[in-house]
C-alpha cells in the first residue's frame, strides 16, 4: 500500500504545475526520501542529461544574437534586462555555472563593430540614393546600444580588457563619428564611457598604452557628445562618468596627464557644463606635478645641508 501510495503521489506530483516554492519541497523530499530512481520521470522537468560547455555556449549565442537582432525595440529590451539578469545570477562559485566563452562574446563585439562602421559609412557617404537618413542614424543608435550590452556583460564576467585595446584602434570609427549628428552619435560615446567607469573602478586592468591609446582615439568624442549624453540619456550619471574619467586619466604617466588636462582647461572655459568636469583630477595632477616635486627638492636640500654641517 505504501508503495502505490508513493507512486500514486508521484503521478499527481508529475501532472501538475508547481510554484517557485512547492518545486524546491518537492525536490527536496524526492532527495530525503531517496525517490529518484522511481520519481524519474517526475525530475525530467527540472533537470536533463549533464550539457557540455559548448552546447550552453551554442544556446547563449543564439539567445544573444536574438536579442541584437530583434526587430521589436521593446521585446529587446525585455529580452536584453532578462538575459542580463540571469547571467548576473550565475554565480563564479555555483560548480554548475554556465560558461559563456570570450570567443562567442569577441565575435558578437567584431559582428557589433563591422555594423556600426558599415551604417557610419553610409551616413558619412555623399551618395544621395543611400536609405533613409532617419532609419539609418536609428540603426546606429541601435547598434551603439547592442555593443554597450556585450560590453556589459564583457565586464561582469571580467573578460573586457581586450576589448579596450579592440575600442581604441578603431580609429576610422571615431573619424566617421565626428560627421554624424550628435543626438544619434552620442550612443557611441556611452561606450568609451562605460569603459572608463570600469577602468576608474579598477574592473579592468589594462597596461599604460592601452589606456592612453583608448583615450587618444576617443576622448576628443567624448567631449564632443557630453551634453547630449547628459541630457539625452537618464541613466547616464554625469559624476559618475566624469570621476571615472578623471581617474582614467590619472593612472597614466605625469606627462600624459599635463597634455590631456591642459587641453581639458581650455575646453572647459569655453563649454562649461557641456564638457565634463575634471577639477578633482586637475587639482592631483597639479600637486603631482608641482606641490610634491617642490617639497621633494626642498627635502633633498635640507638632506644635502645636515649632510655638510655633519662632515664638518
């Protein structure tokens, strides 16, 4: 009797549906009661034969690139937060985590790449056949905010210090950027943006002349869209962006530091509030390059003075 009463259970346990919670009491009392060979087909729901890397890898690709080409602008958003989330939840210590490779998230940065310049070149052509001017300067937005996810994610599975070296080469990008309208360029920005953040915050660790060069191709861009972004955009923290920033800059050598800031100076005293505000960094560099230099000679000769009055 007890025996069909458990298969009887198992039966009704296999034909309904089950809440968040009702499922974690059923898979604990399955595993108390030591029921899983007989409540196989009651597990079939919730687990399969063990999946390799790669087949997860074959799922979120195709997920992710779903999502990049989705043609509903609210379902990607959706889809975007969901996928998002999920890959947040998947804990570096859960032993059955999902590995998303960096190939399948460099090569969906590359697909990112090769889109935003092909819509900028046409933009940028004098050819007046091209499509739409509005449709396509949307495609560039949208394929700005593609690469400004992948980046994301790049970042919080800290796998994004190549990309900083891939973001800073693409100089012919940034030449394109300039001639295109701000209020669709400034998605664009967003993106040296973000990097910055991580590298102020010390998520991405990246050698001198990666960081220079990041900024020697894109800065200059930066300036340029700062006011939209700041007005465009709602999730766009302007401190934040503009600490990040000041802190990028001061990790690179003194030198570089004077030539980025005094052209900073300049720009500020004719944009004002559209350029951003580097005064905390301006305010170190200065005691770097003058405050401490000064009080580091001045010690060095009271040093050299009690040397002498201690030989005589």
């Amino acid at each position: 009797m007890f025996d069909l009463g458990i298969a009887s259970c198992l039966e009704y346990l296999e034909a309904v549906p089950w809440s968040e919670d009702e499922e974690e009491k059923v898979l604990y009392n399955i595993s108390q009661l030591q029921l899983e060979e007989s409540a196989s087909e009651v597990l079939l729901r919730v687990s399969s034969e063990p999946s390799t890397s790669a087949q997860a890898d074959v799922i979120l690709l195709r997920l992710l690139t779903g999502v990049l080409q989705a043609k509903d602008d609210k379902a990607r958003r959706e889809m975007k937060s969901l996928i998002s989330r999920l890959l947040r939840e998947d804990e570096p210590s859960n032993n059955n985590r999902i590995d998303i490779s960096k190939d399948t998230l460099y090569h969906l940065c590359h697909r990112c790449i090769s889109s935003l310049v092909l819509c900028l070149s046409e933009a940028t052509s004098a050819d007046e056949t091209c499509r739409d001017r509005g449709v396509l300067m949307g495609e560039i937005a949208r394929e700005a905010d593609n690469m400004q996810w992948i980046v994301d994610i790049l970042v919080e599975k800290k796998m994004a210090d190549e990309f900083v070296k891939l973001w800073a080469d693409q100089k012919e990008l940034a030449i394109m950027h300039s001639k295109i309208p701000t209020m669709y360029r400034h998605e664009i920005s967003r993106i040296t943006a973000q990097l910055c953040i991580a590298i102020g915050r010390g998520h991405i660790l990246v050698p001198q002349d990666a960081r220079f060069s990041l900024l020697s191709t894109w800065l200059e861009a930066l300036y340029e869209d700062f006011g939209w972004m700041r007005r465009a955009s709602r999730s766009v923290d302007k401190k934040l962006v503009e600490d990040a920033l000041g802190q990028t800059i001061l990790t690179l050598p003194l030198p570089q530091q004077q030539t980025i800031l005094l052209n900073w100076f300049d720009r500020f005293l004719n944009k004002g509030d559209d350029c951003p505000n580097f005064q905390r960094a301006f305010e170190i560099w200065w005691r770097r390059a003058f405050i401490r230099e000064y009080m580091s000679e001045r010690d060095n000769s009271q040093l050299q003075i009690t040397i002498c009055d201690y030989s005589n």
